[in-house]
C-alpha cells in the first residue's frame, strides 16, 4: 500500500517515548523489540562501542556505567550543551541523542510494517516549548531518516485521541504530569473543530521532582543519622556520590510508582560503603500519606496553574465537562483526589495515559499529507504504473467530502478511462468515474469519527486495471484542527528613544505574532533605523532581536535568534530613520524565519545567526535574584499579603534551584527560567498600582537614588549618574502633572533599575577589590586587624551587605603601602563597566 498521509505519530518524551502507526485507518501503538509499548528515553554506549537506547540504557543508567548513558535529554533540546560520550569520543547534542531515540522507534515500526512510509512523522512536543526547543526537536526528526515532520503539541495530540471517539460539542482540560514537564491546556470542540483556549505549563515539574523530594526528605537526613558520609550532597561532583545519588533516585522511583498500587512501600537502601568503610544498608518503612504530604506542593502548584488556565481564558470551571489524564504520574491516586477537590470536574482517563500522546499525534497524522516529492522517491513502480495527483481535505467535520486527481500520462487521452474508489470498510463504493484530460473528480460519503482509508483504482476502456501510484489516500472525519497555535507571544526588541523618558533609550518587546495564533502565521512592521550606518562598517552591526515570552521587558522574554544588519551591504551611509520592513514568519512546525527589507537602498537579508539557547551565567542570576529582593521590599506596599507570600515562595525555590545549579546544568536552566517568571510576574502586580501610589513610590525612589548616587558612584560615573536621574526626576513630574500612570510606572521602574546599577557596578568594583586584598599576597601595615575585617568583608559579601563590604575595603586600603593601593585600583578600569 502506498498512501498519500502520514502514518506515524510519535511522542518523544523526557522520560519514555512512543510510536503509534496507522495501519489501513486503524491506529496501533507499536511495541518495542522487549514487547513494551513504551521505550525509556534514554541513550548510552556499551563497553563494545555500539550504541544502546531504551530499557537497557535504562537499567545501566544506575549502575557502574552509568557515566556512559543519558537520559532526560528532552530538556537539553534546544541548547547548547552536549554530552560527552567518552567510549565514541564524541559530544552529543539533544537533537542527535534524541535522533537515535526516534531511529530505534522508527526500526519498531519498519520490523513489524516493513511497507510503512517512513519518510514523514508527526513528533509531539510540551506546549510550552520554546521556538528554540521546537526547532531541534524538528531538526531531530530529520537527523532520523524523516525527511518531512510536523511537529504537535502534546495536550492537542491527547485530545485528538479523546475527541475521536467524542466529537461533542465540549471544553476539557488536557492535564499532563510527565517525567519532567507539566502542561495543562484548556481545549474545545464546536461542531467538531478543535480550538484551544489557552494553556500554561511548567517544564519543570514532574514525576522526576517526587523522587528527588524523597532521596532529599526522607532517604538522605536518614543516611546522614546513621553514616559517615563527609559532602553528602546533590551538589557534591565526586563520581562515587553522584553514583550513590543515582541508586537512591531509582529506589525511590521504585517506591513512588509502588505507592499507586499500595498504601506502605519500604525503601530498601544499599548503596556501598561510608566514609569509613562501612557498608550503608538501610530500610526505611514508607507510606501514601507520608508521599502525599512530600508531594502536596507540587500537587499544589499544577492546580493552580489549572485554575489559572480557566481564569485567563474567562472560562467558567462549571463549563469544563472533563479532565483528560495524561503522563505517568497522574496514576497516582492522590493526584486525581486532588484534583476531583480542587475542581470538581469529572475525571476521563480512559485512555492509557502512558500512550494517550502517540495515540492522538498518529490520528493527527492522518490528516496530514506526505509532500509529494517525498511520495516520488519512495516509489517502485512495476511497469506502466501511472501517477496521480490527489487533491481532498485530509480532515474534515463534514460527511461529503469532495476529490479530484489528476494523472498526468492520460492528459493526451480523450476517453476510455474510469477510476473507482472504495472505502476499506466498504462504507463507500463509487460508479465508474470517467477520466477526462487525465482529470477526475468523484464526492465521498465518511463513515463518521473515524479514519476513512480509500482505494483507488484505475482501468482503461476493456477494463483491465492499470497500477496506480499512489494507490490510496485517508480522510479522518471528526475533529477537525486548522493548524496548532503558538504558546508565547513572538516579537522583536526595539529601541524605545525617548518617546516616554526624553532621551534615554530603553529596550522594549514589540508584539509580532500573539501566543494562541494558528501557525502558520506572518506578519510584517516598519520601523525606523534607530542609528547610522556606516557604509563599510563591518564592525557596528544593526541587531534585530527576536524574542518570545509575555514581559514588555525584553530581558524577561526567552531570546529566539537575531539578525545583524551590516554596513557592508550597503550603497551608501544609512541614516538614522531609515524605514526597515521586518518580517517575521512561523510555519505548521514552528521554524521561525526572519528578514528585513530597507526600500531606500533596496536590501534585504534574512540570516539566522543562532540556533541554540543563551548562555546562563548563574553569577548573574544570584545578583539579580538579589535584586528582586530588593525590589519586593522597596515595593512591599504595592504587594497584598497573598501575592507577597507567593513571590517570596518563588524566590525561596529560586535560591534552592540555584544552591543546586552546581552541579546540575538542568537545575541552571531552571533557575534561569524561574527568574524570567518572577520577573515578570513582579512587574505585572507592580503595574496594576494605582496613581497616589505610584507618587509615593516615585518621590521615595526619586530620594533613594539620589542617595545611592552620592554613596555609591565612582567619582567617573557620578555627574552621568547625576544627570540620568534628573532626567528621570522631569519626566515622573511630567507624567505627575499629566495623570499619566503608564509614564509613572515606566519611570519608577527606571529609577529602580538605575539605583540597582550603581550598587551593582559598586558592588562588582568593591568584590574585586577585596578579592585582591584578600588573597593573601598584600602586605598589611597590621596582619591582625587586616584579617578581622577580611573575616567581616566575607561576611559582608555573603549578607549582601554593600555598605559593610565598602567600609571593610575601605579599611583594608588603609592598612597598605601607597604602591600596593595603586597596583589594586589600576587594575580597575576594564571591570568598573559593564
Ligand atoms: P514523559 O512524558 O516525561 O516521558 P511519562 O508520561 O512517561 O513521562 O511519565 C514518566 C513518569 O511517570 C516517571 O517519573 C515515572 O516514575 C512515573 N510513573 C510511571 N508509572 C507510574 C505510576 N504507576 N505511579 C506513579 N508514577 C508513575
Ligand atoms: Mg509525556
């Protein structure tokens, strides 16, 4: 059989992976050579060098080779890591690691269906992936042999899976607690089209998070009780604790999925020898209260994300007639209690929830068509065969659905030939339909909410059949999805000069394409060049940056990929102002282009300079975090109660996640991401203030900076500082005088962050000058009273305490030579600006 739609959908998960194949309109999850309908998402290499991938990479994950497997890699789409893999000497990206995990899935399905057309997927991805994240994971479907693949988000493929057998006019939510992510999508059907109202997630939350809770909690103050164990820590690197860490996860994985089944576990713990040899043994009695006490935050936080979801999408819950599971850990009883609870919506888990996503995408791909170059190198065509161009609405909510085909050999022919459709179930049979120009056209009856697989056939005048290429096509009724929609908001960051505070620039996201638009989406704005370009300046580039998130601060927004305009390419110098067109467009499966076009000298260019995610300093996220601190206590007055305990929550997870980031690149990532979320979260509560608070806020900021300059700034910085900050002064009266709240805020939020600049500059400059004095190479006048104020300047550093630190510097300075004071500040320069 060659068909013209795709027949596999894949679910390629953090933690375990599926393939579903559509066999003569009827959906199959395809099970693994080990007869398992799902494959662990995991890679490695054995001690012979040949690549391994699922259960057995899986069970060697914990053991001594565990330095040669990998698993979770999903969370590295995307970025820039690799992994090391020492046995092939090679560094891996995600998309490659990933690439094998889909090539082995893809082998699953080509061993049982060899006649499968593999050149095409539909591969399932979180909603909240980012465009970066979405495009590797394309760019890893092509790595494994698809040559074509269209990429779904999971929540939709989920409820594709559930919609085909109920194409109901309904609201659900899609709940889905994996391994490693959380996503929960609000869904609706109307006279069977498929639209989704709005989602939230978190790519941090998972089942991953209940094991680590209780090696964390429960397993390791235990261990630390009874052995010795010096650095016993998550963050500690040593190959032997990791290892022991490694064990300990997997027996509380053990023990979490027991607990779905019954009411006590015990944890059994034998993980080597202690410090002084001694063999660490343990048992620990384990019960489903004690886990659900363990869990019940994060339980906690994917139900309020849930009753977000409804809220932002002014739905009411009464309006919702389902939560569809999915993801392993919504087997946990506790979970579904909870969320009968907090929602009193039913529950629907008919579905296996493990499959549910494969299911769903393979239903999805159905509807979609192989591109037809593709159908041309896959054919094998015995003598004669005769190709056909079909043309039909792969999915439709209608009951008639129209095709016409046209078979290029016959144009010549003027008559003789018919073809005859049937549908495989015998639902539909079609007359004789005369092929005129090679042309044809014939309306097919569905069989409803199903996959509806068509035979063609083809006979000239004496009625002998003639072999057709392809020989049958699929269309799915039911549900019907126009295309799926982005999850954030696509835009750009531009220059905001001086419209709002007279001549300081400030950087500001400029909405493109709003988060819930159906891709394939594009649109173009003008804007103005914000300098000169020097014709031949190879150097000075013109950025545009292309972002994605839901601040209007574009540091808060996830960087997409930027493009640098050149003076090279130019004619002649381009003055500021010069109109630029700039066009961003998004296709079916996410790849995200950019160009510009500048009509005066009619240039144009659409580069992509990056393809992979930022570089995350966690030094920086530790000072802004600080930062934030500070800000939520300057602003307490704007904050309820609620809101403040909320934020402060966030920053107490943040501080963790960063204590742990050490070690751990995954722990980095989302420290990073938890900063853009309070960040942004921040400056939508402290937007919604009203005018009289903004004064207030206004004339104590206005008093605070002007202190911080005066205590802070280096004499150098200090008349620019000066100066920004009356400027600041004359628009906040302005906006005052005007009853402008927007100008107001926006200037309260400068002041703030030119206040945060000079501590921080001043923090920097004080840091390294007391690194230097404190390394042990200066000589002090007085050994004894340069080490009490060494002692009180850590101390300071770590209270983040500006003013001690400046005070100890100071003091520090006093106790050296003139030479070594000037060796100390000369080295200053390069540093003081950031
Ligand atoms: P992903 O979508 O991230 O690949 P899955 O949906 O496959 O994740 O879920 C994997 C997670 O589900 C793992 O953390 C695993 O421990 C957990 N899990 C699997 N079965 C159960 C169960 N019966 N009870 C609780 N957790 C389970
Ligand atoms: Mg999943």
């Amino acid at each position: 059989m060659t068909t013209q739609n795709i027949q596999i959908g894949i679910d390629l998960g953090t933690t375990n992976s599926e393939i579903a194949f559509n066999r003569n309109g009827s959906v199959e999850i395809v099970k693994n050579v080990l007869g398992d309908e799902y494959t662990p998402s995991v890679f490695g290499v054995n001690k012979a060098k040949n690549i391994e991938v699922g259960k057995p990479a899986y069970q060697k994950l914990y053991g001594e080779e565990s330095q040669h497997y990998k698993a979770e890699v999903k969370r590295l789409m995307g970025t820039a890591d690799t992994v090391h893999f020492s046995r092939l000497d090679k560094d891996m990206t995600a998309e490659e690691i990933s690439a094998e995990i889909l090539k082995s899935l893809k082998s699953d399905v080509l061993r049982k269906y060899p006649e499968a057309n593999a050149s095409a997927a539909v591969i399932t991805v979180p909603a909240y992936f980012s465009t970066l994240q979405a495009e590797a994971t394309k760019r890893a479907g092509e790595l494994a042999g698809f040559k074509h693949v269209v990429l779904l988000q999971e929540p939709i493929a989920a409820a594709m899976a559930y919609g085909f057998n109920n194409a109901k006019n309904e609201t659900w939510l899609i709940y889905d607690l994996g391994g490693g992510t959380f996503d929960i999508a609000l869904i609706s059907s109307q006279d069977g089209m498929l639209s989704v109202l709005g989602h939230n997630g978190d790519n941090f939350l998972g089942g991953k998070n209940f094991d680590w809770v209780i090696v964390d909690k429960i397993i390791v103050p235990k261990l630390l009780e009874q052995f010795a164990l010096k650095d016993f820590s998550r963050a500690n690197k040593d190959a032997a604790v990791q290892s022991m860490f490694a064990k300990l996860k997997r027996i509380a994985e053990t023990a979490k999925i027991m607990l779905s089944q019954e009411a006590k576990t015990t944890l059994e713990i034998d993980i080597g020898k202690d410090d002084e040899q001694k063999d660490i043994y343990l048992t620990i009695d384990f019960s489903r209260k004690e886990f659900e006490k363990l869990i019940e935050p994060f339980i906690t936080q994917t139900i309020d994300l849930t009753l977000d979801t409804i809220k932002e999408a002014g739905v009411k819950k009464t309006a919702v007639s389902k939560i569809i599971l999915v993801g392993g850990p919504t087997q946990i009883p506790y979970v579904r209690e909870r969320l009968e609870g907090a929602l009193n919506i039913p529950i629907d888990s008919s579905v296996d929830p493990l499959t549910v996503v494969a299911r769903g995408a393979c239903i999805f791909a159905s509807g979609q068509r192989v591109p037809q170059d593709l159908m041309e190198e896959k054919k094998e065509r015995s003598n004669g065969t005769k190709e056909i161009v079909l043309h039909y609405e792969p999915m439709t909510a209608e009951t008639e659905s129209l095709v016409t085909g046209i078979i290029k050999d016959l144009e010549e022919d003027i008559d003789g030939y018919y073809v005859q459709i049937q549908s495989e179930s015998g639902y539909y049979n079609s007359s004789k339909v005369k092929v005129k120009n090679g042309k044809f056209f014939d309306t097919l009856s569905l069989e409803q909410n199903k996959t509806n697989l068509f035979w063609i056939y083809l006979f000239d005048k004496k009625g002998n059949s003639i072999p057709l290429y392809p020989d049958s096509f699929s269309i799915t009724h039911g549900l019907t999805i126009a295309g799926a929609p982005i999850p954030h908001t696509v835009g750009v960051s531009i220059l905001d000069k001086g419209s709002l505070l007279s001549g300081v620039p400030v950087e500001k996201f400029d909405s493109f394409i709003e988060k819930g638009s159906i891709l394939p989406a594009k649109k173009t704005k003008t804007y103005q060049t914000a300098r000169k370009l020097v014709k031949n300046d190879t150097v000075n580039k013109l950025l545009i940056k292309v972002l994605e998130g839901d601040s209007e601060d574009p540091n808060n927004n996830d960087y997409v990929c930027e493009l640098g305009i050149k003076g090279a390419d130019l004619p002649h110098d381009l003055p500021e102002g010069t109109d630029i067109d700039v066009t961003i467009s998004i296709n079916e499966s996410r790849e995200l282009s950019v160009e510009y076009y500048i009509s005066s000298v009619d240039i144009s260019g659409n580069a992509r300079a990056t393809i992979r995610d930022e570089v995350i300093d966690t030094e920086r996220i530790g000072r802004e975090l600080n930062l934030q601190k500070v800000r939520l206590e300057k602003n307490k007055a704007v904050y309820s109660d609620e809101d403040k305990k909320k934020i402060e929550e966030e920053i107490s997870t943040l501080e963790t996640s960063l204590k742990n980031s050490g070690a751990d690149e995954d722990e980095k990532r989302k420290a990073n991401k938890q900063l853009k979320t309070l960040k942004t979260k921040m400056e939508k509560l402290e937007k919604g203030k009203e005018m009289p608070q903004l004064i207030s806020d206004f004339n104590d900021k206005y008093q605070d900076t002007l202190s911080m300059v005066d205590n802070f700034s280096e004499i150098k910085s200090r008349e620019k500082n000066l100066e920004h900050l009356e400027v600041l002064k004359k628009e906040g009266d302005k906006a005052i005088t005007n009853n402008d709240k927007v100008l107001l805020a926006r200037v309260n939020a400068q002041l703030f962050e030119l206040g945060a600049r000079i501590v921080l500059n001043t923090q920097q400059t004080l840091a390294y000058m007391f690194d230097k004095m404190s390394n042990g190479e200066e000589k002090f006048s007085n050994q004894q009273e340069a080490e009490y104020f060494i002692d009180k300047g850590r101390q300071a550093i770590k209270d983040n305490d500006p003013d001690e630190l400046k005070r100890c510097v100071q003091n520090l300075m006093s106790l050296l030579s003139a030479d070594s004071q000037r060796k100390i500040s000369s080295n200053l320069a390069g540093i003081t600006t950031k």
